[in-house]
C-alpha cells in the first residue's frame, strides 16, 4: 500500500496546478543558512516523494532554491539513486523540461512492532510503499521469542518486498513504553524482564543494520504525520487503540515529546466515568475488550475476530464501544481545550468496522460539548500495521529525510 494524498487533491484542474505545492511551500521551504547543504537535499527529495513527479524548475518554486543549486543537487541524488529522469514534458515551447520522479528501489527500511498481542514487521521503500509484511499474534512474547521470530521471518520479508539488503538504511523497533511494568490481563510475571531489555543488543545479531527505537504511539503518530493524513493536516492527535492505549502529539508536523518524553499519556488518565482506581487503559483498549468478551464466554485471541460474531458477542462489542466513547469524552475535551488540534485520530489494531463505530460515538457525544473549539475524529490513514509503519520512517527520518532536528543540525 502506498500513503498519498488522492491525486485530485494533489493537481487543480485549471491550468494544471499543483495544490501539494502549495503545501510543499510552506513546509518544505529550503535554507540558505550555513552548513545546510544536507538539509536541503533532504528538502529537494521530500518535495519530490510528495509531488510524484516534478522538474527541477518546479523544485526551485516550490523550496525557494536557486535553480543551480537545484541543479547540484538534483544530480546527486539521482547519483545515489534516489531520483531518476523520467523522460521529458511534452507541448511546450523551448527545450522540454527533464521530469524527474523518486526511485522507490533507492533505499528501504524495516520497521519492527512489538506488543503485548502481536509482533509485526514490515519493509518500507523510499516511495513510502510497504513492500511486505509479516504478523504473528502472540500474547505477551518474551524477548526470545521475538528474537526468534525476526530472525526466522527476515529471509522471505526481504525477498516477498524485493528488498536489496545493501539499500537498507536501518531499522526502526516501535515498543509501548514501560512494556514490562504494566499491568494488563493475563500478563505473566516473567513479562517484567523487558524492562532490563536494551533492543539493539537483543536485535544487533539478527537485523546488522542501525537500529532506531521510539515509543509504538510516537511511531504511528509520526508514521501519520509523514504518509497519512498528516499530508494535509498539520496539526493533529493521535490515540493508537492496540494491546493497550497510547497516543501521540503532532504540531505543525512536528512530533511533541514533552520535558520527560512522555507527552499524550491519556492512558493513564482518571476513568471519569468507573471512578477511583481505573485509568482511561482500563476500559479503551484490546485487552479490556478481551477480557470482556472472555467474561462473558467469548474467548477472541486476534483483532480479526472481534467482528461479525454471534448477536451475543456483538452486543458485548457494542456496550464496550459505547463505554469506551463514553470514558474517553473527557480527556479529549481536554486534548481540544489545551491543544486545539485540527483532528483527532483514531488508529492501531481496532478493526475498521469498530473504529468507525467508536469515531461515529465520539463525535455525536463531542458535538454536545460546549468548549471553543471541538475537532472531528476520524479514522487515521496508516491503520493496523500503524506503529510498524511508523517504526520503518526512522531511519529514512535519521538519513534521508527532513526535520526538525537537521534543520536545527545545519543552523549550528
């Protein structure tokens, strides 16, 4: 799958103009500050992914470079074979303009997920396309299950995804914070020695590439911010509904970590609506479904199979839809009072049908609430395999790709 915006919305019909470059001017603006030569082709190259394909005149209008410096840089992304030519424009007068377009074989990433259900991994190409996935549904993996799976899954990812393992910049390990001090049902004791887990040297034998970790929801908030609706929305918050409940601040497509790096803990918030003892986690996410549904005698062990079910079943989903919107209208009141973001996203392992269903609740119920602002929920591009993807963007983020801390790099 590839994380574009429609191709409606990227050209306007009059006279051929491109609306992403409007976007692209104001956030892909290049520099002229010292030492920011690196910054630049990360520019130049982004503005290229987005616009699918471009000139190099385009470029300078859109970055505000001068054209030789585009020139410049350009040929030396086509050199590392990032870029390609892709024949010439036709119908105009003059010497027709070279178009240029990204090389999705130029490099690629892996980017790896592991939960309290699941272990994910997937390869990413410079396009921003998921060459191949692998997914195992497993409850609470130590670490040497994991290690075991990566290393008995890595052959036929590479070869399913084409995948040229010299190309390979990195890979990227998304993880829940605190994995192995959370309590959640069903978790055995021995779970704890994730925390004295350091993921580089569990992984460093069986994945020889630089190894980047982040926290699951910073992933798929970043993951949106970069191939999702983050596209158009610069602005937004992000709750990943997985194995438990994470979530993750973007502002002016810049991921906010906070002074400890733990921004957007609404996991740990009062339950407002099941009183002392209970935080938000308790009640909105996979585990308390499941352990809902086990209550009742509905054993379910995969996202999957929590849809279309028995009338019985169904109606346990249901009342569990409709607490979990119910618990989660306060801390969002709270989201949109202090943060006035543009949108809410709903995205991770919840299915479709029930993301649809928990976004239609929240909005009918914060449509009732009188603050300033109230923004729409909607359901986040890069879905399911949303921290996976996200997990895959860091190293192309570290090497290739622009922000804010290059910028910040090339200033210096």
């Amino acid at each position: 799958m590839t994380f574009k915006l429609p191709k409606a919305e990227r050209r306007a019909a009059a006279g051929g103009a491109d609306i992403s470059a409007a976007r692209l001017t104001l956030s892909l603006s290049g520099t002229n500050l010292e030492r920011a030569g690196d910054y630049n082709q990360r520019i130049v190259l982004q503005a290229i992914r987005l616009m699918d394909e471009t000139t190099r005149s385009e470029l300078a209008r859109v970055t505000g470079l001068t054209a030789p410096t585009i020139a410049n840089i350009t040929a030396k992304l086509t050199d590392l074979g990032f870029v390609k030519p892709a024949g010439r424009l036709q119908g105009k007068r003059g010497q027709p303009a070279m178009r240029i377009v990204i090389n999705p074989d130029g490099a690629f990433s892996i980017g790896l997920n592991i939960d309290r259900d699941h272990i994910t991994l997937v390869t990413l190409d410079l396009a921003g396309q998921v060459r191949s996935r692998k997914s195992r549904e497993v409850a609470f993996a130590l670490p040497e299950t994991v290690i075991d799976y990566v290393r008995e899954s890595l052959p036929a990812l590479l070869k399913e995804g084409d995948v040229d393992r010299n190309r390979i910049l990195g890979v990227g390990v998304a993880l829940p914070d605190d994995m192995g001090r959370i309590s959640l049902p069903h978790r055995p004791p021995e779970y704890d020695q994730w925390s004295d887990t350091e993921i580089g040297d569990l992984l460093g034998d069986v994945l020889p590439w630089p190894i980047y970790t982040d926290n699951d929801a910073a992933s798929a908030a970043q993951g949106e911010a970069h191939l999702g609706n983050g596209l158009a929305v610069t602005s937004f918050f992000y709750l990943l509904v997985s194995a438990g409940l994470g979530s993750g601040l973007v502002i002016d497509r810049a991921y906010v970590r906070g002074a400890d790096s733990r921004s957007g803990e609404i996991w740990a918030m009062p339950d407002p609506v099941h009183g002392p003892g209970h935080n938000v986690q308790d009640t909105v996410s996979l585990s308390a479904l499941y352990d809902r549904l086990e209550q009742a005698g509905h054993r379910v062990e995969c996202p999957n199979s929590l849809v279309d079910g028995s009338p019985e079943r169904q109606a346990v989903v249901d009342d569990w839809l409709d607490d979990a919107a119910e618990v989660l209208v306060q801390p969002l009141i709270a989201v949109n009072c202090l943060i006035n973001p543009a949108t809410i996203l709903i995205g991770g392992r919840l299915p479709g049908k029930l993301a649809d269903a928990l976004v239609e609740r929240l909005n009918a119920r914060m449509a009732d609430c009188a603050i300033p602002a109230v923004a729409p929920v909607r359901r986040a591009d890069t879905a399911d395999d949303a921290s996976a993807i996200g997990a895959a963007l860091m190293p192309f983020l570290d090497s290739v790709l622009p922000s804010e801390s290059i910028l910040m790099q090339a200033g210096r």
